[in-house]
C-alpha cells in the first residue's frame, strides 16, 4: 500500500553512471524518498507490501537484504556460500505471500542458480486489526495527502494499515479495509482550462499577467479559440469528486473583428468584374448564338439499312 521502490541518484539531472544510483524507497506513493542502499539493486515484495526483499542486480553478491518494518529497518542475509550474478527476484502474483525465488547465475563457473527464500517462520501473524489505533493492535489508521490537505481527487482516504514498526506478517487473506468520503473544493482541485497555462515570470516578459483572483492566463502558443465572450479560465480535475464549486473569476476574449467595408466592396468588383469578362468572351466567340432558338442549324443525316448497304 503506497509503497513505491526506484533506483537512480540525488541531484539536478539522471545520471547514467552506475556508481552514482541508489536503490531508494518510499511509504506514502512517492511524496518522501529515502535511500536505503547504495548501488543498483532489484527488488520484489510479498505479504501485501509487508515485506521487502532486494539484491544486487549489478555485482555478484553472496546476500540479500530484506525488510519487515516497510522500511524503517533493513536486515542482510547471506543465502549462499558462492557469489551469484542475481538475475531477478520474484514472488507469486498477488505479493501476498511470504516466499520469493532468487535466480541467476554462479560468478565462477556461470552454472545456473536458483534459490528459494521462505520467511514464513520468522515472524507472528499480525494481531487487533478490528481496533486499529489501539495499543494492543498491530494496526492503525492512515490518510494519504500532501503537505496543506489530506483530501486527494476531492475525496479523504483513510486506509487500516499495518504499524511501520510491528514486526509481523498480514497473511495470505489480508484484505485491506478502505473508508473515504468527499471534500469540499478547493483550489488545488482546479487546473488551467484548455488554452491557459498557470502565469510564469519569464525572463524576456516581467509583465505580470495574473492576478490575485486568476493566475491562469492565455498560452502564448495556442490560445483559448473563440472571441466576445467570457469564458472560465479554470476546469476541475479529471475524476476530482469534490463538492461546492468555486467562483473564478471568467476570461475576457478580444472582442470579435467585424468585415472591413473597403475590403467588401473591393470584393463586390472583382466578382463584377468577372461577370463582365464571362459575358465578353462569350459574345466574342458566338456563344450567345447558340442559345437562341432561331439560329440553331440541324443537319439531316444520312441513315442506311443494313440492305441497302449491301445493295
């Protein structure tokens, strides 16, 4: 549950040096990151995210280290006597369960290896998961949010979960209970509508064209289409539940430009124009004739049988 594993580096920009990347670890969907070791390494879960099994997926290695707290306490463990290349690390489908396959090749000879990892018997099932919160319970009661809110999409989530300190397994049919509720609008349900962007100071433009109201203004590029009306320059959130819309304040579009006179009269001529040079063409080629009735010519065609062909 929100548990979230990457590896990479700290610092302005991805480094492709692998002396440089940490594997890295996080509790609450990516919000806060820590590092948890150096170097690469490969990592799988089990026991619904309860625990955490990782291995040098870069060097060859002799250990793994695995974690039972969510992170808060990782522990090394040498699983064999000869360095392995490890390949990958894996659980059955559901991460539900508390054994894991290592699998890659011995570093000396390059012969195949597979280990089986089992941690069944190391901890207690967990205990009080319909009394979360309490001293006795293994469990307690946990929202998800950011720094100002604990609403998300327009709606609280509060999740029963496991203490990050109790050393102890879910089990196979932990079923993860889930309560939300909506929350009122705010400003942060709210994005630029198609056609703004949020105002930025750019270095060429110190011209602030936000206000305290509206800091969503036209996109330099590709402004909102239309003009002489007011149109909203905020849209609430792809599956953002909130209730209570808010007030924005609406977007002026440049009043629409009416036809240039001049330019429909100039319009007016040529079409004139081309009406004249029609009819000119016509009379110079005697086209007009071919209208009237009385001088069209018919010629009588000489038709024979077939017998008098012959004949």
């Amino acid at each position: 549950l929100w548990i979230v594993m990457g590896v990479g580096n700290a610092g302005r920009h991805l480094s492709m040096d692998e002396d440089e990347a940490s594997t890295w670890f996080s509790r609450d969907g990516g919000l806060t990151w820590r590092e948890v070791e150096k170097k690469v390494h490969i990592y799988e879960y089990g026991d619904h995210g309860g625990l955490i099994v990782l291995a040098d997926s870069v060097k060859p290695t002799k250990e793994i280290v695995y974690s039972w707290t969510e992170g808060l306490a990782w522990w090394h463990f040498e699983f064999t006597d000869e360095e392995v290349r490890v390949e990958n690390v894996i659980s059955e489908v559901t991460n539900s369960r508390l054994q894991f396959l290592v699998y890659g090749v011995f570093a000396q000879t390059g012969k195949g290896a597979l280990f089986h990892l089992d941690f069944r018997d190391i901890t207690r099932e967990c205990q009080g998961f319909s009394n979360p919160g309490q001293s006795n319970s293994d469990y307690h009661i946990w929202k998800p949010g950011g720094k100002t809110t604990d609403c998300i999409l327009g709606k609280m989530v509060q999740f029963t979960r496991r203490k990050q300190d109790a050393e102890c397994h879910n089990g196979v049919h932990y079923q993860r209970k889930v309560e939300s509720e909506p929350c009122k609008c705010t400003p942060e349900d709210f994005v630029c509508a198609y056609g703004f962007e949020r105002y930025q100071l750019y270095e060429e433009d110190e011209t602030n064209l936000g206000t305290k109201d509206q800091d969503c203004v036209p996109n330099k590029e590709h402004p909102p289409d239309g003009c002489g009306e007011a149109i909203p320059a905020y849209r609430k959130i792809t599956n953002d539940i909130c209730f209570g819309e808010l007030q924005h304040a609406l977007y002026q579009l440049p009043p629409c430009r009416r036809p240039d006179t001049i330019a429909v009269v100039m319009s007016g001529l040529a079409i004139f124009a081309m009406i004249l040079s029609v009819v000119g063409l016509c009379v110079g080629t005697k086209c007009l004739g071919f209208f009237s009735e009385g001088r069209r010519k018919y010629v009588e065609l000489d038709v024979r049988t077939p017998s008098m062909a012959l004949g």
